[in-house]
C-alpha cells in the first residue's frame, strides 16, 4: 500500500469519526478534552505554529494522551469539512485505535507492520 493511499485512509477514518460526533476541532476544544480526561487521540498540523506544538506536546505527556504531528492545517480541516483546523481530538476509543492504527501502519488483519 502506497504511502498516498495510507493518508487518504486516515483521512477517510477522521472524517467518518467527524461524522460520528467523535472528534473535536479547534484549539479551545481540543486543550478542553484533553483536561477533561475525554480525548482518545490528538493529532495537531505540522504546519501549526511552534507554540500550538509545544502547547499540546506538554498537555498530552502531562495526561498521557497520544499525539502525533503530521498533515497540515488545510487538509486536516478539510477531513472534517471545515476550514483550517491546527488541533482535533479524537474522543472515541474505538477510532482513535483504528485510526492510529492507519498512522502508524498497522493495516494487516494481524497487526503487523506493512512496508510503506
């Protein structure tokens, strides 16, 4: 599996958690459901300003919530069908483990890594 196609399906599994009422976007809500103990999952742009990153980095160690840093602001918000988005939080356990599983590229039946 292409590297493209294992985007698109992140991509796809975000919008359909989106659409599923599972994630939440934007700054306020993002930091708002890692406090609150609901967040499964952050995923924060590399596009995001250095302050973001380290905002969400120190937020998510603190409450021992994974994150990952990748895409940009425009295609994750367009995932979501929104503008710009920097941050999102997945707070579904359920997608946020299938959903790691496409970042991490863990894509066979039986968990085992795949050459990207």
């Amino acid at each position: 599996m292409g590297k493209e196609t294992q985007l698109g399906n992140f991509l796809g599994s975000l919008g359909l958690a989106m659409r599923a009422g599972k994630v939440v976007s934007g700054e306020f809500m993002t930091e708002r459901a890692i406090r609150e103990g609901r967040a499964c999952l952050v995923i924060v742009a590399a596009d995001a300003s250095a302050g973001t990153k380290k905002k969400f980095n120190d937020s998510c160690t603190f409450y021992k919530v994974p994150i990952y840093i990748l895409s940009d602001k425009e295609t994750l918000g367009h995932s979501l069908g929104k503008k710009e988005r920097a941050s999102l939080a997945v707070i579904d356990e359920g997608f946020a483990g299938a959903i790691r599983k496409k970042i991490i590229g863990e894509v066979t039946q039986h968990g085992k890594n795949e050459d990207l």
